[in-house]
C-alpha cells in the first residue's frame, strides 16, 4: 500500500479537509483533524499540518494538492532564514536568563558556566556596574564588577574541574555535552532561585546548533527547552553579559588558586607557552599532575611529553 505525506499551510489544510468532507466519517485518529476515506484512498490531515495520503489511489489525490504544498514549503524557508530560536528584536529590554561558559578551550583551568537573571529594571543599574561584553574587559575590571555582581541578581555558577573532566572525557563524553548539560542546570539553578518571578525569556549564549544541543540533554531528566539562542549574545542582552563575567571571575579565581598549589604561574589559552608550563610540570613534578590541572585530551599533553623528553637529553 502507498503512502505519501504532504506538509500544507492551514488555509490548505482547509480546502482538502472541504474537498473531502463528503468522505470524512467520526473516527478521528490522536492528533488528527479529520479522516477521510473514499474508494481507493484515506486521507488524513493533522494538526501537524501533514497529510497523509494511503492507498492505490494515493499518488492521484495527492497530486491535486502537491504543487501548492511545494509552493508553501518553499515560502517558509524563506521566512526563517536562521531559525526559529533567535530570540525577538526586543529583547534587549525584557527580563531574561541568561547563560555562557568559560574556560572550554583552556589547557589548563576549568570549565565554568554561569547562568544569571537580569529584570528590566535591573538593566540600568548593571549599566552603572560596567557589565557589557567581556571581551572588551580586562581581567582585573572583571573580578571588580563579579564582586559587585553577585550581590545584585540572582545567579548559578557550576564549575567543572578537571579531574571530574578528564573522567567524564575519558568515559566518551564530549565537551559539546559537558557544556549543554551544565548550561541545562544553571538555568535549571537560577529558575529555582526565582521561586515564581515572571521572566520574558531565556538566552543561551550558542555553542552548538539547538538540534545538536537538544540531543546532547536528550537523556536528562529534566530539560528547559523553551530557549532562545545567539551567538555572541553577551551583545544581545545583559544577563549573558553578566553570566560571562561571573564565569570568567571564577575561571580566574580558579586559575590564581591553582597557580598557588602548584607555585607555577600557568599560562591561559591553549598554545605554545601552555606546552611550555606543561613540559615544566612533567619534569619537576611528574606526568600524573596533568590529571588534575589540564584537559588531558587536548592535543598539548602529547607536545608537552615531547618537550619534556626533550629536555632531559
Ligand atoms: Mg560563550
């Protein structure tokens, strides 16, 4: 038996359902709007906007239907040119969660994420604060601001040392899920904060695409999907502005207690001069502290073996 779906706009939807009605009988499928059934085909419509044409007369009733459905199809596509997760124009003044992640392409340091609500009549306030786009501050002026920060909204900070990091990778979990899973619990975290206060909406800053960032949650419990996403949206409003300084603050805060421990100065980022520190630690201290202080899988570790070897000879 064949079988041929058609995707159509609801104006469509209702010429087939009227072109049908004599055939349309009570039974209605879940989800459905109407089942039709004549001779050599039933026709279902629904609500999905789908039909579903089944039978030896399929492909003929479809055909009536097929040109215009194509004609649809082709319109929409033109109307979401990026896609239906880009938040509203106006967002730059309502009351949103949002939430950024640092530290994913450090060698060393961890990975931390930070969800944070900003209210519309907060935004002034944090304007006077100086928080804007991280990258436009230095470290120093972003640890001042963090302090101030935390005090004034809500927030959740999440950090993944690399221990747990390392474990997690190793156990064939990608950075990609890392972050989604810990982006999912700040929110999770700051909503909870809020016990009930109303908020416009939710930004994540974008690291993956949503289909991709929806699987990688697709075995949690709980999973916030009523989300918008921009990349570069420390731009895009405030709170992810706020969220990326709180993480950055922790991320330095971090680093400093770790060059403390290990009494090394630890370079950021993850190039020549990181292979450089991690060939030192190798050679003074032993290979097994990298576990501890860097993100093991990064193509540094083998670089930093290399130099270290070297350096005996
Ligand atoms: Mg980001």
């Amino acid at each position: 038996m064949s079988t041929i779906v058609l995707e159509v706009s609801n104006s469509t939807m209702t010429k087939i359902q009227n072109h049908y009605i004599k055939a349309t009988g009570e039974a209605q499928p879940p989800g459905s709007l109407f089942l039709a059934k004549i001779s050599d085909c039933t026709i279902t419509g629904y609500k999905s906007g789908k039909v579903m044409f089944q039978g030896k007369g399929s492909q003929r009733e479809a055909e009536q239907w097929q040109s215009s459905a194509l004609k649809e199809n082709k319109q929409k596509a033109k109307r979401q040119p990026s896609h239906e997760w880009a938040p509203p124009s106006n967002i730059e003044n309502q009351s949103i969660i949002g939430s950024d992640e640092v530290g994913t392409g450090n060698y060393f340091g961890p990975m931390t994420v930070a969800a944070a609500f900003v209210h519309s009549e907060k935004i002034p306030l944090l304007k006077e604060l100086g928080v804007k786009d991280s990258k436009y501050l230095s470290d120093e002026t972003i640890k001042q601001i963090a302090r101030d920060l935390i005090h004034t909204i809500p927030y959740s900070l999440l950090v993944l040392h690399n221990e747990k990091y390392n474990e997690l990778q190793q156990a064939g979990m990608s950075q990609g899920k890392m972050k989604a899973m810990l982006h999912n619990r700040a929110l999770l975290n700051v909503i909870a904060k809020l016990r009930g206060t109303a908020y416009d909406g939710i930004l994540i800053d974008q690291f993956a695409i949503p289909d991709v960032y929806f699987r990688y949650l697709a075995n949690e419990q709980e999973v916030i999907k009523d989300v918008y996403f921009s990349t570069r949206a420390e731009a895009v409003h405030l709170s992810v502005a706020a969220a990326s300084i709180i993480a950055r603050y922790s991320f330095l805060t971090e680093m400093d207690s770790l060059n403390e421990q290990i009494g090394i100065i630890l370079p950021k980022g993850a190039g020549n001069q990181v292979d450089e520190a991690a060939a030192t630690i190798i050679a003074t201290k032993g290979k097994h502290l990298l576990e501890r202080y860097t993100k093991l899988h990064f193509a540094n570790t083998q670089k930093a073996l290399k130099l270290a070897e070297q350096k005996k000879h």
